[in-house]
C-alpha cells in the first residue's frame, strides 16, 4: 500500500512539474484571432487543440503549416508568450493589434521574425497609448525583426533583463501614442542594426541604451529621453536636425561602454543631433555629458560635468543658477558659447580642469557670452591659439584667454516679508521700494533694513546656490 501510494504521489508531482514546464504553440488554420484556441495546436500542423491560449511560459511558433499564403493574426484581447518565432516558411502577412481596446502583446523572452511581414495596430486611437508590444524578462534576450517595421505601435522593455536588438528597429506612420518606452533593463543595439526615430517617434528610456560598433541610432525630429546614453564606437545619427537627445535624474551621456573608452558618438558631417541636459527630481546628483558630439548642447540643470565633448553650441542657461565644471578632456566648441542665468541676476559657478589644460577650443571667430558668472582654472583657446574673450564676472583665479569686467554694484534691498532668497519678487533696488525681479550676485551688497516686511516668526530661506 505504503509503495503504491508512493507512486502516486511521484506521478502526480511529474504532472505538476510538467505543467509548469514551457509548452509549445503552434498557430494552425490560417487567419484568426489570437485568443481562439481552435488556431492552435501543441504541434505543427497538428489537428487537436489545447484547452488556452498561450502563457507567459508558452513558446509560440508559426510556420509553413500556419496557413496558406496571405493570411492575418489579430490581437483583441490581451496576449502573452515567452519566445515568439516567425520562421521563414511562414505565410502569415500581418499581426495586428487592435487599437479601441488598447491590446498588448507581451513577450516574456524574444522575438525572431525571419519572414515578411507587418505588426501594428488596426488604427490610430487618440488616446490609445498602450497598444503594441511589451518584452518584459529579467533574463538576456533578443529582437530579430528581420527588417520588418512595426506601424503606429507603443514599444516597450521592462524589467532587469537585457535586449539584444540584432535588426533593423522603426516604428512607421509615427502619432502622438507610437513610440519607444524603456522602463528598466538595458538595450543594447549590435551587428550593425539600426534603431530608427521618425518624426513624431519618442525613445523613453528609464534604463541604458548601449550602441555596439557599426551599428547606428538614426533621429529625425524625435526625442529620445533617457537616464544614460552609452556607446561603443562611432554612430552616424542620421537626419538629426531637430532631434532632442534629454538626459535627466543625475544619470549620464557617455561614450563608454563595459568600460571601454569608445569615439565621439558622430563623426559624420551634420548628422550630429542635440542634447537637453535638465534636472527633473530637485533633489538629484549632479549631470554629467562624458563625451559626444552634439549640433546643441544645451545644459538646464543647475549642476553638471562636461567632459571631452565637440558641439557646434554649448548653452549653459539654468534658470536660477548653478555650478559647472570641465573636467579632464578639452572640450570644442565651433560657434557658440553661453554661460548666463535666464533668470536676472543668477550666478554661475564655472570651474575649468586647471590653470594649464584647455578647458573649451572655440572654432574661428566664435560668439561668447558668458554674464554672471563667477571663474576658475578655466583656460579658452580659439582654434587651438590665444583668445581674449569678455566675462561679465568674477576672476576667482587660473584663468586664461578671458577679460573680466565690472558686474552690477549696485545695493539689493530685501522687501516682502518671509520667503526664500531666490525668489525675484522680494529684491528691490530701493528701500521698501518695488521689485526689480531680479537676484542679488556676488558683487551686490544686500540689505535688510526696517522696510523688509520681517519681524517675529518670519523667515528667510536660503536654499543652495545662492550669492
């Protein structure tokens, strides 16, 4: 008795067990909908059908014996596969997702389309914004798309996993809801494949974005939004113009990738694209753009490394000040040159990477405008010789190629009672007077006097960065 009841208990552990194992599917009878299980079957070709559709842990396979030539595979309910292939037999033509139901395919492995075909959504929904593709792993993985682009769809990678995008990636008849979301994990776009922005596309990335050799991510009037932007060799960003490349939350731009130092990130004539440095979290690190070469570079945030970049414009215009420092390399600048606070009065604290190493190369015959700032270890060439360029500013020391002229003098009185030292609104150039909405710096002296509005239980806050 004991050993028969030992068998059972074997044979029904082995039926959980194989349960749990991947099973695999194969789509049967030509077009359908993915959520009828009468289109699959557990072998190729096969007659009798499982009792549901695909799981998380299921491998899905069309083939030769999918269906005849020319035939369709619709998404209206929510569908789910780990590895999802499309061999070369194949006569499937289009999976579609449909759109006023905002269903998504997620893919808990990876995707290999070795045919011709298409993936996109029925239409353009408004406000259909999840509609497409979901990979979501917390293992390694790979995109085959087999240069197949995927039409007006939402893209998405989520979770610790990696992705290996080995083809060409595009997203064609780009709207408002179509368009790359990195959630977490890292992509990395190798074998010379090409990740292609069309205008309208944007790249969200909350996660890395690893480029290997030959291989490119292409811009055209998109955006790409990203933590850290990293990459192996040289990358032609084609048709850049009026792309943005924004790099927040006190993450990297950097042309380094697996430690390895690697080139600029274009090399290509006017095919270099912008970078919008911001800070999104006030409490963040501070930036840093290690590397690059930029059409514009302009920096937001209110503190951030600069390292070994070439720019046409490097435009360092935080809006209420902010420290910045060269660090290591030379960086160049062809044409234009900023350094000045959009908010009247702000300082800027600029630090070069010492007295004898060039911090910024100008191009011939550059425009530089740098007010409010205040200098150090900084040295400016113009094409490689002396330079003699004007700062509104403060001389802090080891500075070469600059003139320093006289800042503002004049006396800021504090008005208006409890706030906080870098607002506006409470600086006047007369006692108790009207605002001049703008900020004290650090050649002003500041008064408060029996016309500030203080007195028992008001405050004045100074927050950081603040002269």
């Amino acid at each position: 008795m004991r050993t028969t009841r030992f068998l059972l208990l074997v044979f029904f552990l082995a039926s959980c067990s194989l349960r749990m194992m991947a099973t695999d599917f194969y789509w049967v009878g030509g077009a359908g909908d993915w959520s009828n299980i009468n289109n699959w079957s557990n072998t190729s070709g096969g007659t009798s059908h499982p009792t549901g559709v695909p799981t998380l842990s299921d491998d899905v396979y069309f083939d030769a014996a999918s269906g005849s030539s020319g035939f369709a595979v619709t998404i209206t309910a929510p569908a789910t596969c780990r590895n999802l292939t499309f061999d070369a037999g194949a006569q499937i033509t289009a999976l579609t997702m449909n759109a006023e139901n905002e269903q998504m395919l997620t893919i808990a492995g990876s995707l290999a389309i070795n045919n011709t075909m298409s993936v996109g959504r029925t239409s353009y929904i408004s406000n259909s914004t999840s509609t497409g593709i979901l990979f979501q792993s917390s293992t390694a993985n790979t995109v085959h798309t087999g240069d197949n682009p995927f039409t007006s769809l939402r893209i998405t990678f989520d979770g610790s996993g990696s992705w290996a995008i080995d083809d060409n990636l595009s997203i064609t008849t780009p709207n408002p809801t179509s368009y790359y979301v990195h959630r977490s994990g890292h992509i990395r776009i190798r074998n010379g494949a090409t990740v292609t922005l069309l205008s309208g596309n944007q790249m969200n990335a909350f996660g890395d974005i690893g480029i290997d050799v030959t291989s490119r991510l292409v811009f055209a009037n998109a955006e790409i939004s990203c933590h850290r932007f990293i990459n192996t060799n040289d990358i032609a960003a084609v048709d850049s113009d009026g792309s943005t490349v924004t790099v927040n939350n006190g993450h990297t731009l950097d042309a380094t990738y697996d430690g390895n130092t690697a080139g600029a990130l274009t090399t290509t004539v006017n095919s270099y694209f912008d970078l919008l440095v911001v800070a999104q979290n006030p409490n963040i690190l501070t930036e840093s753009v290690n590397r690059g070469h930029f059409k514009t570079l302009q920096i937001i945030s209110d503190a951030c490394n600069i390292n070994s970049v070439i720019t046409d414009e490097l435009l360092i215009t935080p809006a209420n000040g902010g420290q910045y420092s060269f660090t290591t390399a030379t960086s160049t600048v062809n044409t234009t040159l900023t350094v000045q606070s959009t908010q009247c009065g702000s300082t800027i604290l600029l630090n070069g990477i010492n007295a004898s190493t060039t911090s910024v190369n100008m191009g011939v015959g550059p425009t530089v405008t740098m007010n409010n700032v205040a200098v150090s270890n900084f040295k400016i060439t113009e094409n490689g010789g002396a330079a003699n360029y004007p700062v509104a500013g403060v001389d802090n020391g080891g500075n070469t190629g600059l003139t320093f002229n006289a800042m503002n003098t004049q006396r800021f009185y504090w008005i208006g009672g409890t706030g906080s030292w870098n607002e506006p609104a409470h600086w006047s150039y007369t006692s108790g007077g009207a605002t001049n909405n703008c900020l004290p710096t650090l050649t002003n002296t500041v008064v408060f006097d029996k016309n500030s509005g203080l007195g028992s239980g008001t405050t004045v806050t100074v927050p950081g960065f603040s002269f």
